[in-house]
C-alpha cells in the first residue's frame, strides 16, 4: 500500500528525482500528455519496494510504458538523463519558463513577454506594462515559488477560521488541496468555506461583505487576486501572510453551500489527475460528476451534454464513491 512517507526512503529516489525534473519542465511548457505519463510513472516507481534497474523491469510496472522505461534505465546505467540537456535548451525557452512562474501568466502570455523583449523578471519588473496582478506577480514571484510548511497552512487556515467563526460560530473552515492529501508542504493554501444549512449566496456575502474586509484590515490579507462574479460567486483568490513573516502565501477560497459539501470536499481535495479519473468513471456509467455533485441519466451526443441529469448525491463524499461503485479511497491515498 502507498504511504506518504515512503518518498522519503525509497531505493528509486535518484530516479524520480531526475524524472521530476522532466515533469517539471513537461508542467512549466504546458505539456498535457507528457504531465500525465511523467506524473503516473513517478508515483508508480514511489510504491516500487525495490530499486528497478532495467528496462524490462520498469515495463513490469502498470504505468509505465516503453520510453519511459528506457529512460529509467539510461538513468540508472549513467545517474542522469541526456534528454533533460536538451530540455535546458535556448535562452528563450529558459525566460518563458521563468516568465510562467508569474501568478496568472500562461504560455501565451509568457511568450508575447519574450518577444517584446523582455529577457528577465527584472525587465518585467521596470519596464512592461503590468496589469495589478501581474506586478503582484513579479513583485512576489518569490514568495509564491516557496513551498508552503504544513504547520504554516495550518496556521493561516486557523486565522481565517478565527475570523469567519466570531461572525458565524456554524461556519466551517477545511484546509482542503494538497494539505488534506497528507502533503509536508503545499503550492498554496486552499480552504473550503461552508456551513450545512447555508446557501451560496449567504456564505458568499459573508465572506466578501464582512470576513475578507475584516481580514485585510487586520493584516492577514495583502491582496485579493480574483474573485468570481456575483452570480455564481464561488471563489476568491488571494494573498495572506501570517505574523512574524514577511512572505505572501497564495490563498484560495472556495464558498460551498451545506448541500454540496460531499462533492466539494471529492473536487478541492485532488488531486488533479485523480479528479479526472473519477469524471471520467462517471461519464462511462452514463453519470456527471462535478463540484457540485453527481448526476445520473445524463444523455450524450459524443461530448455533448443533451441534459444536466437528475442529482443523486451532493452532501455525501463517501456516498458519491458508493454511487460510483468506487471502493472508498482516504485523502491521503488520492494521489494519481
Ligand atoms: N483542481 C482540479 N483541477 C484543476 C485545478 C484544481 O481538479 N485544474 C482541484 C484538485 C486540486 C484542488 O483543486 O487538488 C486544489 O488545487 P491546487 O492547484 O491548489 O492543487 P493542490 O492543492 O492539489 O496542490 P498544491 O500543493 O500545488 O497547491
Ligand atoms: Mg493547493
Ligand atoms: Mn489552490
């Protein structure tokens, strides 16, 4: 069975070590397929209570297919990876990369940087036009690369906890992402905000109208980065620091009423991959899943939705896998 900490003593540490650098360049240019393979063989070498050593072993493994394991295998024989040279390719290609760590930079917008002319984050900094939150971006572009210690996500989550409670003692705070998957550190912090018998609108008004305020007045908040429309507002996007440091943490807000708490707690835990796998169980059982909840009779044509389909359950994590006919997977085992 996978454990988180089995990362920290496993015989194919060098290995994953150098295939995390090809994730992260395959991440950082926006390489979906790659991402995906990269990422399954990683987690599939983590369970591996031995060290693998050739390529025949390597293809043994569920996950890993022909050219990643001969890349294992080049990296055990040599202790690196020529393609990973490559990978360090142009200059240009090493700006775009570090012009997409800017918060809400994409590879378009990475690349129309570059060829304006801009060659650093200190160009960008004196002389592109910025957005706010593209300056947010460069300005804190350090601040957001750091990862997040675990007590620290612990320690923003009970501010916002604090406050949210002295307006609402039946408000609840979850620290959700990474953090509720067991995660040592986190990219940022994602806190689900919710209450059993509210609705979005009441917890939405609350947390914008009176706890944000309340948040940055006191000094927790530093910036709010995005926030969606009054509609369906759900989220709120920003930047928070705890006393005694000067370091921006992203925080994400997400607003849930009580009747999707089951759905909310499956999508903002992740992670990504396994979110997308459970979508797609639904799908071929002919039901949706989304952060709302899952829905059955849903009719098809191809991709198209021809209806929305009839709600089967929202409230319930556990219910939903039950209703997938999925065995119940704890947070910390949903990493894909
Ligand atoms: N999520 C998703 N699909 C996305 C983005 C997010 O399903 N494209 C869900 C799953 C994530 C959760 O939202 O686990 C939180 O998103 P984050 O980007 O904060 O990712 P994590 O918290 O998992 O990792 P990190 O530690 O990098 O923040
Ligand atoms: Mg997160
Ligand atoms: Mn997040």
């Amino acid at each position: 069975k996978y454990e988180p900490d089995s990362r920290i003593h496993n015989p194919n540490n060098r290995t994953i070590e150098i295939l995390q650098q090809m994730l992260d360049y395959y991440t950082r240019t926006a390489d979906h397929w790659r991402v995906l393979a990269y990422r399954k063989a990683i987690n599939a070498l983590r369970r591996q209570p031995t060290k693998i050593v050739t390529r025949t072993q390597a293809l043994s493994i569920s996950g890993i297919g022909t050219r990643l394991a001969d890349k294992i295998e080049e990296i055990v024989l040599t202790n690196r990876l020529r393609r990973l040279d490559n990978t360090n390719g142009t200059a240009e290609d090493l700006i775009i990369q570090e012009f997409l760590g800017v918060y809400g930079a994409g590879l378009s917008q990475a690349s129309k940087w570059v060829a304006q002319g801009y060659r650093s984050l200190n160009d960008l900094r004196e002389k592109a036009p910025l957005t706010k939150n593209q300056r947010i971006g460069v300005e804190r572009y350090h601040d957001f690369a750091q990862r997040i210690p675990r007590k620290e996500v612990e320690a923003h989550g009970e501010i916002v906890r604090r406050a949210v409670q002295q307006v609402d003692r039946d408000i609840q705070v979850t620290i959700m992402g990474s953090y509720r998957r067991g995660a040592l550190d986190s990219g940022d912090i994602d806190l689900m905000i919710t209450k059993p018998k509210a609705t979005l609108e009441q917890i939405r008004s609350l947390m914008i109208d009176t706890v944000v305020p309340q948040l940055f007045h006191n000094g927790f908040l530093q910036a709010g980065l995005a926030t969606t429309s009054r509609q369906d507002g759900s989220k709120w996007h920003g930047a928070s620091t705890i006393p005694g440091s000067n370091i921006w943490r992203r925080l994400d807000l997400l607003f849930v009423p009580g009747s999707e708490i089951g759905a909310a707690l499956i999508y903002f835990t992740g992670n990504d991959i396994f979110n997308r796998s459970m979508r797609l169980l639904a799908r071929k059982k002919g039901m949706c899943l989304n952060q709302k909840g899952l829905y059955t009779d849903v009719l098809r044509n191809g991709q198209a939705k021809l209806n929305s389909g009839r709600l089967v359950e929202s409230r319930d994590e556990q219910r939903i896998f039950a209703t997938l006919g999925v065995p119940w997977r704890p947070p910390e085992h949903r990493i894909c």
